[in-house]
C-alpha cells in the first residue's frame, strides 16, 4: 500500500494534470494562493508551496506583484 501525498504535492499534480491536459494553456493565469487553499481546503503556505514545485519543474512562471502564469 502506497501512503497518501503530502497535500501540497497533491495540489502540484491536479495542476500539473490541467496543464498537461489543456485545461491551463500556455499564458494563462493560474489561481492565486487563496483561491487554491480554498479550492483543495488548504493554507495558503500549503497551496504557495504547490507552486512553487511548479515552478522548480518549469511549467509556471511568476511575475513578482502580479501573478503566476503557464509556461
């Protein structure tokens, strides 16, 4: 039996899935850190974390003050 993620990790492979899928082109915005912890009822340290996994693999970028974007 394979432990569960941890819930960061969880959030980084749903997004990671809607990249990959189309469903969050290239340019487009991703959600916020608040809008994420809502969204997987987590923190926004939590969700903050999830991106930044993201980020560290290439597929967003983030603009200091404004948003994250899709690679």
């Amino acid at each position: 039996m394979t432990a569960p993620l941890p819930p960061y990790l969880a959030i980084a492979a749903a997004l990671r899935t809607e990249i990959e899928s189309g469903a969050l082109a290239k340019g487009d915005r991703l959600p916020s850190a608040n809008e994420l912890a809502n969204r997987f009822e987590t923190t926004n340290a939590t969700a903050y974390k999830a991106v930044k996994v993201l980020q560290a693999e290439g597929l967003v970028v983030s603009v200091r003050g404004w948003a994250t974007f899709v690679a």
